[in-house]
C-alpha cells in the first residue's frame, strides 16, 4: 500500500475498541467479531473512522504474545475490507516491534500506532532510527503515539520534521509536550503527515487542518462519532463541538471520579459497549469492575444522549 492510499484511511474518529474479556479473563472472540461487524454495520468503513486493535483501551500491553494475533485476525475479518484496522505496538525495542509490525501486516492490519520505546530512554536521533527502522520492514502505515508525559516518550517538533522523509510515518497521534512545542506546531507538518488529535478536541484539531481524532465512542455508538465527522468535514465547528462536548465530557468527569478507586484505561469504554449491548467483560486485575452504581449512571447519561439503549 503507497503512502497517499494509506492517509486515505487513516482519518476520522479512531476507535480504539475494548477487548472482550470472558468471566475468566480469557480472549471472547466471538464478541469481538459481533462488535467489528456492528461498528461496519453502522457506518464505520474505508475513510470514515478506523478500528483500532490492541492499544491501551484494547488492553493491549496486557494482552499475551499468543493472544494477540488471534484478536487481530478475528477483527480483520469481521471488518472483511469495509473498514481499515490498526494494530497497537507499545513501549518495544527495534527488533520485537519490527516482528510484532510483519505479523500484523500479515494479519490484514493496514496500520500501526507505534509508542517511543520508552525503556530504551532514547535521545531523539534513537527515535528517528526506531521509527525509520520498523518502516523499512513493512509495507503499511504506521501512526506515532507521542506519549510525551511518560519518561523517554518525548519527540521535539524539530524531530518530526526530520522524519518527512520516513516513508511508512503516515500520522501522528497529536498532543504537544509543552516547554517550547504548542498544539499549534501541527500546522508546520499538517500536509505531510496526517494529525490525529489526543487532547479531546477534535474541533481545534480540524481547524488547524487536521485528520481525526481519538477519544471516542465509536465501539458502542459509532453514529455518534460519525455524525461528528460529519458536521468537522462541512466545517460547522461550533455544532460538531456541541455534540462532541456533550458525550465526552460526562465521560471524562465519570473518568475522574472513577479513577480514585480503581486505575484502567478501558474501564468506562467497557461500561458503556455493555450498556449497548456488546458483551465485552471487565478489565483484567489489578483494574476493578464497574459497579452496580457506574453502570447504572452510564446507562442514564447514553440514554439522556438519545442512543438506543437496550432495555436488557
């Protein structure tokens, strides 16, 4: 796949989807596919939103080497070509993320993020050669995961624009590091490299020119999200802030409180695909199962959102 056919389909909300997990925390497959094939169903497909698989939400640094090929391939085909889906790489060094990139290329991934190998503490001449590396092995996109707050994940702006000339480097999953690199450094590689936003504001990010954004919905409701897009792509940034703000701010607020009892990024993702149906299970430990209490306040807020709760 070429450079300008993978940007393509790199846009839009970027779902990250939540792995279904049975009552003993082991891989439920069958759910998995039931929800790739109601996202497609309702709208998710080739350049308007992406399936992401494996990344924090997805619970994928907790996910085994033997479990992650079996999700990834399970996902590939339910989306059966209607829709594109990215695998999540986080925190290897050069040679197991080159080996973990080939096999989900081989699965039908046409997409990677990829976080900094934070471990490695790398100088920012280590992550060009990290990235420009794992993009010489393949041949699909890969989308960087500026994990700037974590030690070893900060990339410079000056850094970026050296890698222009990496081939496989389609996008970046934007959020700036602050001390002297602002939200607004995006617009100086806006045209080369597909900006994904990462701060919960999709609006500023298409305003300035970018792709899509990922904080979403886009598992349990994908018409939400979509309908998103829609209002960014006619330019009608104060209606599509409206129906942004009103979804995921609550969220983020339940995040907040959530948070001072139990840690876990897929916790509230999860909570709100059982509420519309999907059989997704609770995280793996040390993260704790939403409560009796938590469910009941998500059901209220994607009711009050006018979503199509079931009753059951």
């Amino acid at each position: 796949m070429n450079r300008e056919e993978n940007r393509k389909l790199i846009v839009g909300p970027i779902g990250a989807i939540p792995t279904p997990f049975d009552s003993n925390y082991n891989l439920n497959l069958g759910a998995m596919h039931d929800m790739v094939q109601y996202m497609v169903g309702n709208g998710v497909s080739n350049g308007n939103g992406v399936i992401k698989v494996a990344s924090a939400i997805g619970e994928g640094p907790m996910l085994r080497d033997s479990e992650w090929p079996a999700l990834l391939r399970t996902v590939v085909r339910a989306a059966n070509g209607k829709a594109p889906v990215m695998f999540g790489i986080h925190y290897k060094d050069t040679f197991r993320a080159i080996e973990d990139a080939k096999r989900a290329q081989d699965l039908g991934a046409i997409g990677l993020q990829i976080a900094p190998p934070v471990y490695n503490i790398p100088t920012q001449q280590d992550m060009y050669d990290y990235y420009s590396d794992v993009g010489k092995a393949i041949e699909i996109g890969i989308m960087i995961y500026h994990t700037h707050w974590i030690h070893g994940g900060r990339i410079e702006t000056d850094t970026f624009h050296r890698m222009r000339d990496l081939e496989r480097v389609i996008a970046i999953k934007w959020s700036p590091h602050g001390d002297g690199q602002t939200y607004e450094d995006m617009e100086q590689f806006v045209d080369h490299f597909n900006i994904i936003d990462n701060s919960a504001n999709p609006v500023r990010c298409f305003k300035l020119g970018g792709h899509g954004w990922v904080q979403t919905t886009l598992d349990a409701y994908p018409p939400h999200e979509l309908k998103v897009l829609e209002l960014l792509r006619a330019g009608q940034y104060e209606k599509a802030d409206e129906a942004y703000c009103r979804v995921y701010r609550p969220i983020e607020a339940i995040y907040a409180k959530l948070h001072e009892r139990t840690g876990g990024q897929s916790l509230i993702m999860k909570g709100l695909a059982e509420v519309m149906g999907h059989k997704v299970g609770a995280s793996r430990p040390p993260s704790k199962p939403l409560t009796v209490e938590e469910m009941t306040e998500l059901r209220t807020l994607a009711t009050s959102w006018g979503w199509p709760v079931p009753t059951t």
